[in-house]
C-alpha cells in the first residue's frame, strides 16, 4: 500500500521524505490556506521533493473552468493529480481531464454509489473521507471495503486513497482490506512509527547493558 502525507507543510514533507517512505502528498484548500501560501508555488515546490502523484484541487465550481484551471496546474510538473470535487460538473471534469492523459483524483467521496461514478469517469484515484464518514455517525472502513469490493467485480483501474484518517489503525485496516493508498495527516504518520512497548524494551535494554557494564 503506498502512503501519502496529507498536507502542504514543507518542512514536514521533507522531514518525512527523508525517510523514504513518502509515496505522493495530498492538498487541499484548507491546507494550502493555512500555510498562507499561493498554490502553484507551494504544489511546484512540493512536487520538487516528492516525485509521486501531488494532488491539487480545483477551486472553481463550473466543469469548463474546472477543466481550465486541471490543464494549468497539470503543467506545473509531470506528477501533479488533479483534484475535482465529487459533483455533477466535478464528474464532467474529471472525465474530460482523464481522456486528455491527466492525472485525476476525485475528492469528497461519502458513498459507494459516488465511489462508482468516480471509476467510471476514468479518474486515476478516489478519494472516500473515511473520518469525516464516521464523524456523521457512519462507518467509514465500511465504506472502504464496499469499494474495494465494486473495484474488484468490474476490474476498475480507479487506485482508492484512503483520506481523513484519524488514527493508525485506519491505517493497518486500509492495508489489511486492500487499499492501494492511504493519504495520512503528519500526527497520525507520527504515530505509525511508535508502540510504548517499543520505547519500554529499548529502555530496558539500556539499562540492562549499563548495569552489566558496572559490574
Ligand atoms: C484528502 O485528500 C483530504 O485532504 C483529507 O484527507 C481531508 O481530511 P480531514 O477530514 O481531516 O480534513
């Protein structure tokens, strides 16, 4: 399963891609917004250091300037992902962008039935919010393996990205169902690295050796 960081903070993108376990990055408005940074010189200088898909979403709510503004933001480098809302003129988009060889992530995915239009509009990837899902009294792994489910019964090339996660776990199940993408806020990336039982053994290992080197 690859792992996409979800955020628009470089300083983290690069402390993580240091790591080499960053497969592509996911923005979005609020993201993007809350660096107080313009799009195209922080997706062009995300897309420096991450050579995987950088999804960045439309902002327009018309199909033709939804297609306008997707052709733009393609240019910008040879791995950027368009991201188009889940509606009517965001479908219409996505199709007319796909057929043109461009990359497309359809975002705000709630349901199953929208997860199929997604595919059937020929999009690189989906994106279901799997924490706002459960936040709305759903479930939102459920979600996940209903689609994997219909991806699967009609060979769909569609890659799902697992998005608004909100815990490791949603991460360990994405995997265990299949996913081929989970997109993780930095925290919760964080946290994949850690057990307490972990930190305790390393301790006790530790004090173990100096005790025996006292002696
Ligand atoms: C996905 O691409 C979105 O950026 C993201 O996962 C939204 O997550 P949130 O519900 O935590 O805002």
């Amino acid at each position: 399963m690859k792992l996409f960081l979800d955020t628009a903070d470089l300083v983290i993108i690069q402390k993580y891609a240091a790591w080499g376990l960053v497969d592509g990055v996911t923005t979005n408005p609020s993201l993007i917004a809350k660096e107080g940074m313009d799009l195209e010189k922080r997706v062009k200088e995300i897309a420096s250091i991450i050579h995987g898909p950088i999804s960045a979403e439309v902002l327009s709510t018309e199909a033709k300037d939804m297609i306008e503004e997707g052709r733009r933001y393609a240019k910008w480098a040879s791995n950027i992902c368009i991201k188009c809302p889940m509606t009517p003129n965001g479908l219409l988009a996505a199709q007319t962008l796909s057929k043109e060889g461009i990359a497309v992530n359809v975002t705000l995915v709630f349901s199953a039935a929208q997860a199929l239009l997604a595919a059937k509009a020929g999009a690189a990837f989906v994106s279901p919010f799997v924490g706002r899902v459960d936040d709305a009294g759903q479930d939102g792994m459920e979600l996940i393996s209903e689609i994997i489910e219909i991806y699967k019964n009609y060979q769909f090339k569609t890659e799902i990205i697992v998005a608004s996660i909100r815990s490791p776990r949603q991460v360990a199940l994405s995997a265990i169902m299949g996913a081929h993408v989970c997109t993780i806020p930095p925290d919760i990336y964080g946290k994949l690295f850690r057990h307490p039982l972990t930190d305790q053994g390393i301790k006790k290992f530790l004090d173990d050796w100096s005790k025996a080197k006292k002696k």
